[in-house]
C-alpha cells in the first residue's frame, strides 16, 4: 500500500537514472516493496564472491566504496543515487566486488524480483542497464558520460571517476564532444561554445576530426575583422588536428601541447586522425589531473558555489596528504599546506552562509576555530570546535544580534558538518549559545574561568584558549588576548591550575615501560594517542607559552620552539617536544588515514618494531616536560 | 465483596486475544533478530482526556532494515476536532484518504504490533494516547515493551559538567543533529521515519560504548 515514505522514497529515484524512466504509477508501485537499510560507516554489504542478495541497492545518503581484490582497491564511489550490486542478479552470478559503506549510510534495496519485469519491458531502463554493464561505469550518464554528445560503448579504464582514487598517471579527458561540420558558420560555434560552456569546437566529417576551432581562432580570425562572421568552419579551422588514443599520460598530453603550442588535444578512438573521436583534452583537464597542486586546489575552493563541491574538493586535499605522507615530505610543511586548505574551505563556507542570510551581519564578527583546528594541528577531519564573537552592541540591541549570529553559526556549522567535520559531542560550537557571545560578554566568561579554576574551568580554557581567527574581524580577536594576558597576569594561580590539569593525563607506558592500553569500552585493547601522548605536550606548550604572553602561536610544535628561543637554557627539552609533537601528528594522520578514522586509537599489535620504538621514544621527551611544568608551577603544591 | 484474585470475566475481542497470544512466546535476547515497531500518531491536542488521534504511523524495523511494505499509517475518523492542531498536520476532518473509525484501527494497529519493541520519540505520550483509546473500547493497556528516542539520545551525550544536557530534545533537533530529512515533518509515518532513522544511529553509537543488549536499552529508554 502505498503511504508518505513510499511516496517519498518515488520522488527520491525519479531523479536518476534508470528509474527516471519509468512513469509515476510504476515508480509508486516499486517504492512500495523498497527496505530501507541503514549500514554505519566501515560495516560491509556484501563481499567479494558471495552469494548475490535478492536485492540491488540505490544510495540515498552517504557513501558506498567497491573495492575488488587482496588489495582491496577502490574501484569506484557511490554516492547518492548511484546503483549498484545489480549486474550481479541480472547476470546470475557471484558479486565480483565488494561493497563497503565509506560513511554512515542509508540504502534503499530494491527486490530484484520486482524490478526485473520492468527492465524486460521498459526499453529505456533496459538500455541503460546495457550501456551501464557495457561501459562498466554503474551509471553510463554520471560523470564522464554526462551529456550523451558521443554513442561510442567504449570501454572506460575500471578506474573509477573520483579524483582521489584516480591513478594520477592516466588522464581524464572530457567526453562532453561539442563538434560541428565544415560549413556551419563561424557565428553558430561562437553561440554553441558559448552554450556548452567549452573552449574548442571539433569539426568533424563522419565522426573523423578534420580541424578543431578554439576561442583563440576565433579571436584572430573573426573579432579582428579579417573574416566575416558568417564564414564557413572549414575557413578558419586548425587542421590537421593533433590526435592521440585515450591511453595518453599526463606528461605525454603535457609534452604534445607545449611542443605544437596548442591547447587542445583531440583523443581518437585508435589515436590516429583517421579514426572516430570519442574525447577531448584541454589545458585544463590536464590541470585538473595535476590535482595535487595546492594552487589549484585553493582556487577551486574559493570559486566553490556550492558546499557540495567543497566536499569533492576536500577528497582531493586527503590524497594530497595520502601523497606528502608517501613522498616523505616534512611534516611541518605538510601540516602548514593542509591547515591552509582547510582554511579555506572554512572561509568558503562562512562565505556560502553570509551569502544565504536574508540581512547583511549588524556588526562586525569574527570566526574562531578552536581546539586542534584551532592550533592548526588538524590534518583529518575530526569533530569541529568552534566559537564566535562579535562586536559590543547597546544591550537594548543583545538579543536581536545574539540571534543573528546564531542563526548564521547554525548555517556555517551544518556546512562544516556537510563537508565532513562532524558536530562536536559536547556541543562546542558556535551555535551553542554559550559560544557565540559579544566581546563584552567573552570576557566576562574568560574572567570567570580564570579568576575560579575549577576543573571545569581549566578545561574549558584549555579548549577555548587555543583559539585562532578562521574569518572576520582580528581586531575582536586582538582585544581578546590582551583580556586574557591581563587577567591571568592578576591572577597567577591561575597557570597552576592549568598546569595541574596539563599533568593529569594519563601516562603513556606501565611500570615495564610498555604501552598502555585502553581497559575498556570501544577502543578495549588500543592505545589512545590523543589523550596519552599527543595531549600533554599541547597542554604543557598551552601554559608555558601563556606565562609567556606571547599571542598568535597556536601550533604546539611551533610554541615550543618559541619556547626554545625564549628560554636559551631549556633549548633542547623544547626542541625535543617540538620535534616528538611533529612526529606523533604524523603518525596520528598516518594511522587515520590507513583506517579512514581520526586515527586517535592504535591498535598496538598492528604496528611494526619500529614504529613502538618510535613512539616510545617520544615518550621520555613527555616525561621531560612534564617535570618541568610541575617544577615551574609548583604544581606539587596543589593537590593532586 | 470485590474479590480481587478472581479473574474477571472479559469478553475481549478476538483480535486482542490474538495479539495477548504473541507475549506467551519467550522474548528474543539478540538484538539483531528483535522485531521493533517504530510509530507515532498525530492528534487533535496534548490532552489526554479531550484529545483524539488523528493519525498513526508505523514501521517494522528488524536489525537494519525497515521493509516499507511493511509500515502502518492509519488515518482516523474524528468527532472531536481542532481546528489549531489540524493546521500543523494537514489532515482535514474526514478528508484526505480513506478514515476508520477509532476500533478499527486499533485492532489494526494490534495486528500490526505484535509482540514488537516499540520506539517513540517523547513515548509516553503515543502511548497514553493509545491506551486511553483502548481504554474507550473497554480494551486493557499495550502489553509491548517500550523505548524512547529521547531518553537513549540523551545517553549518547557526553557526561561532562562543562556542557549541559538539556531536559528534553525534540525530534527536530535529533533530525538536525543526525543529518535526517524533515520533509514529511509532522505526517505521523513522516515522523515514524525520522524517529526509525534516529534510532538507528543512537543505536549504533551506543554500541560503540560496548552496549549491546536489548536488556540494556530497555534500561536506558
């Protein structure tokens, strides 16, 4: 019978394909039979070889990776609305990949039983499932196939589309063929280049290239006057045009336009000009595959209209990490290139939010990031931390602002949270209430917390004073810190609180100098990172560089060697943590990256030799520091 | 005298009798084949007494998989009516689509019930509603076992004094919180839905906590 979900679960499907196909009363009437399946993030569909489910799957949220083989590579990422595990039960056979839910997901499985009728019947879906079996793509009109403009099945490399599992040596060329004839008029390209949004128009005779018209021709050619603009095609075209097969590399593609300086490269279907064209490679595409340039990352950012492409954008800033990490490049440099791009992606969003406010803000703002974000230390996307502050306003004025501000955090945190930051579990976010507040109201929070350190207390300052601008007003952030200097220096007992609460983490190895791991809970048996090893050094760099006054060095690697040139005589313990914090991060973000986590938990047994003895031997180096945090604020004072 | 230990002579329908019969199997402990009814009704007000249900939605939810040919949305026929309330549900007196009378639907409602678990967001009130129109058909109370999305929400917050849990959170806020549609927001199977989805990943970050049985929900919602 069909009811609200059923119905809502049709108008889902009507938007892809194949089902975009059939009409309203079919789609109803197959809603209905749909289960609804909800799979947490890492837990498996079905696995290579196994027996094929009576159903095949639409993804409704999240994501989904094939992967195939003892290597487990990602053949390819479903995202919403992608099908897959049907050519399974069309073709009766065993699953030939396996499906694995890349994030918490939600499936919509589909009764093979019910749907095969339609495929017999329906020409259309049919067709599609033949194309789409055909082409081994899941979906032959997603991606490279969008706008249909060529009818060549040809058979695309298994690699699947998503830039961060593109094997950076091949190349992908556009398939959106835009071609005209030799006798079409030189004012129609212009109209169709400029409708489909290309650069270069392909002339073509029987589907061969005979000549290629680019923006550029059309410049010198038509706008100087030299031709008409009703001139024919085949007057000013560029021939012979410079072919080549798809199986072209990057620095093949490269090579060829800068020896025969052209832009353009046209990919015939055996690489010859005498053979049917079936893509096209620009400048551009080339670019694009060159993805892991930072450059050009930062700037498809910041042209991002959308928060949805932010997300693909930052798939590509995790390869870019995946590939410093495998080229060995200096932590310090990666953790500066990826906070940068992380950045901006922030500042993008904030931007798309302000964009989507009905009003322009009352009063200028700022944007803080806080916690590991905040420090500049977040290489994996973890759960956000954030804070806003704003500018005084006549208290008549407070809670009409207050409001502004809030409803804008709501809007920036569900875009972090939509590109991947999940929302932080104890609420420390600007949309909370207690985190968006005016400056006046700041400080009198800032003065409570250090004037009556409680545990509380010391623990929220430990997060929020980590703070760092992500957007908006510095001069806010600036008085900020001058509050904070101020008042910690009236009340010094102040740095013995955070001191004690800096040495109470717990320690990292037992009595036999072996590691401790967690005794119970989810993460039984592994060993936390975070809260053992990587916490007490940030701790310790908090208040050592706060005693210090010193604002805007947030990074703890980085305070530390501020400490090291404050202090010429402990140079070298400063110099130890800041290089022992470097290391734990990278070898945090290995961890996270090897299990798609945050990678705060280790599992022990997992590592090599070498990687304890390196972790171990950053542990002396806590030790260290932490007597000599103990020493300092005569922490031994309070007790413990 | 009343003699409390006789047992009273009802002559209860045989849809009720049927529905009594699913608690005589032994309760499953595994929570993987427990057979879980997510539902919620749609009223004419928040009064217990004067209020009616104008609507009840339900799905069968079993691990993780809820089976849309198998949900419930049953649609009222009202003497009592509000009009404020029918602003925010848009269900019309006797418009829209085919309305049962009120027994009727409860003896879908049992049928469809079973021995389930039920969840609810904010539980108590779809279930004294119910009960009160069982009440009215000289029906005893729900037998199920009960959750409450509310309460197991609260479970998945941090314990720390630095952040207040709140008394209570609405559906529209674990809507927010878990990224969930609210499309059909305030359809009762719309709701359902919400409240299933919910459900299912409270469910799976309790597991992270090493919580696993159907024992210790029930203990916690």
């Amino acid at each position: 019978m069909k009811n609200t979900i059923s119905h809502r679960v049709a108008d889902f499907l009507k938007n892809f394909p194949p089902f975009n196909v059939l009409d309203q009363k079919d789609l109803e009437t197959l809603a209905v039979e749909i289960t609804i399946v909800y799979k947490e993030k890492d837990s498996v569909i079905f696995a290579e070889n196994d027996e094929p489910h009576p159903y095949f799957y639409v993804v409704n949220k999240g994501a989904v990776a094939l992967k195939k083989g003892t290597d487990k590579t990602i053949m390819d990422m479903c995202d919403e609305g992608d099908i897959f595990g049907l050519r399974p039960l069309m073709a009766q056979e065993n699953y030939k990949m396996s499906a694995k839910a890349h994030e918490e997901s939600i499936l919509y499985a589909i009764p093979i039983d019910i749907f095969k009728p339609y495929a017999q019947q329906n020409i259309a879906v049919g067709n599609f499932l033949i194309e789409s079996f055909a082409s081994n793509t899941r979906n032959p009109y997603s991606k490279s196939h969008r706008g249909k403009l060529y009818d060549e099945v040809n058979d695309v490399n298994p690699i699947a589309p998503d830039t961060h599992v593109l094997d950076l040596q091949s190349v992908q060329y556009s398939k959106k063929l835009v071609t005209c004839s030799a006798t079409t008029s030189a004012k129609t390209i212009a109209k169709r280049m400029t409708e489909k949004k290309v650069g270069a128009m392909l002339v073509v005779k029987d589907k061969v290239p005979i000549g290629i018209i680019t923006d550029k021709d059309l410049r010198n050619n038509i706008v100087t006057g030299k031709y008409p603009i009703t001139t024919k095609a085949q007057e000013i075209m560029v021939s012979p045009v410079i072919t080549y097969n798809k199986h072209l590399t990057i620095t093949q593609a490269q090579m060829a336009m800068m020896k025969s300086n052209i832009s353009h490269l046209c990919i015939t279907k055996d690489g010859t000009p005498n053979s049917k064209a079936i893509g096209i490679l620009s400048k551009h595409d080339v670019m694009v595959a060159l993805g892991n340039n930072p450059a050009v990352l930062i700037k498809a950012i910041k042209r991002a209209k959308k928060i949805k492409s932010i997300k693909q954008i930052r798939k590509s800033i995790t390869q870019l990490l995946q590939d410093y990490l495998d080229q060995n490049i200096p932590i310090k440099l990666t953790t500066k290139i990826i906070s940068e791009l992380n950045d901006a992606c922030v500042k993008q969003i904030i931007k798309l939010s302000l964009e989507e406010m009905p009003t322009k803000p009352p009063v200028k703002f700022a944007w803080l990031a806080l916690g590991s974000q905040g420090r500049s230390e977040q290489l994996l996307q973890t759960d956000q931390d954030n804070a806003m502050v704003f500018e005084n306003v006549p208290e008549g004025k407070l809670i009409e602002t207050t409001a502004y501000f809030l409803k804008l955090a709501k809007l920036i945190n569900k875009g972090l949270f939509d590109i991947g930051y999940d929302y932080c579990p104890a609420e420390m976010m600007a949309s909370n209430p207690n985190w968006c507040l005016s400056l006046e109201e700041w400080k009198k929070t800032i003065s409570h917390w250090i004037i009556n350190p409680g545990t509380d207390e010391v623990l929220l300052s430990s997060i929020f004073f980590d703070y760092n601008i992500a957007y908006g007003e510095v001069n806010l952030v600036n008085e900020l810190s001058e509050h904070i200097f101020e008042t910690t220096k009236k009340y010094p007992i102040f740095y013995l609180h955070l001191a004690s609460g800096a040495l109470q983490n717990p320690s990292p190895t037992g009595f036999f100098r072996q590691l401790l791991v967690e005794e119970d809970g989810e993460h039984k048996d592994s060993f936390d990172l975070k809260r053992r090893a990587l916490m007490p050094l940030t701790d310790a760099a908090r208040v050592l560089i706060l005693s210090h006054s010193v604002k805007s060095i947030n990074s703890t690697a980085e305070r530390f060697e501020k400490l090291a040139e404050l202090e010429p005589n402990n140079e070298e313990i400063f110099m130890a943590c800041s290089y022992a914090t470097r290391a734990l991060l990278k070898f945090r973000t290995k961890q996270g990256l090897l299990h798609n986590d945050s990678g705060r938990y280790i599992a022990i047994d997992k590592l090599t030799k070498e990687e304890r003895i390196k972790l171990k031997r950053t542990f002396k180096t806590i030790k260290e520091i932490q007597e000599l945090v103990s020493v300092r604020f005569k922490v031994s004072n309070l007790l413990r | 005298m009343i003699n409390f230990f006789k047992k009273k002579v009802n002559n209860y329908p045989d849809y009720w009798l049927e529905y009594e019969k699913c608690f005589n199997k032994k309760p499953i402990e595994d929570l993987s084949l427990v057979r879980f009814v997510v539902l919620d009704t749609e009223t004419t007000g928040f009064d217990y007494l004067n209020d009616r249900i104008l609507c009840i939605g339900a799905l069968s939810l079993v691990d993780k998989n809820i089976a849309l040919n198998q949900s419930l949305e049953l649609f009222l026929k009202q003497e009592h009516y509000n009009a404020e309330t029918a602003k925010i549900h848009g269900i019309l007196k006797n418009g829209g689509a085919s309305c049962i009378s009120e027994s009727a639907a409860l003896e879908e409602l049992l049928g469809f019930l079973k021995n389930a678990v039920i969840v609810a967001h904010h539980a108590i009130f779809d279930i004294t509603m119910i009960n009160r129109a069982l009440e009215r058909n000289g029906l005893p109370r729900l037998k199920n076992k009960v959750l409450d999305t509310s309460h197991l929400y609260k479970k998945t917050l941090l314990n720390s004094n630095v952040f207040k849990k709140k008394e209570h959170y609405s559906l529209d806020e674990l809507a927010e919180k878990f990224d969930i549609s609210k499309k059909d927001r305030h359809t009762a199977l719309g709701d359902a839905y919400i409240t299933a989805i919910a459900f299912l990943k409270i469910k799976s970050r309790l597991k992270g906590k090493g919580l696993l049985r159907l024992k210790d929900l029930l203990k916690m919602g």
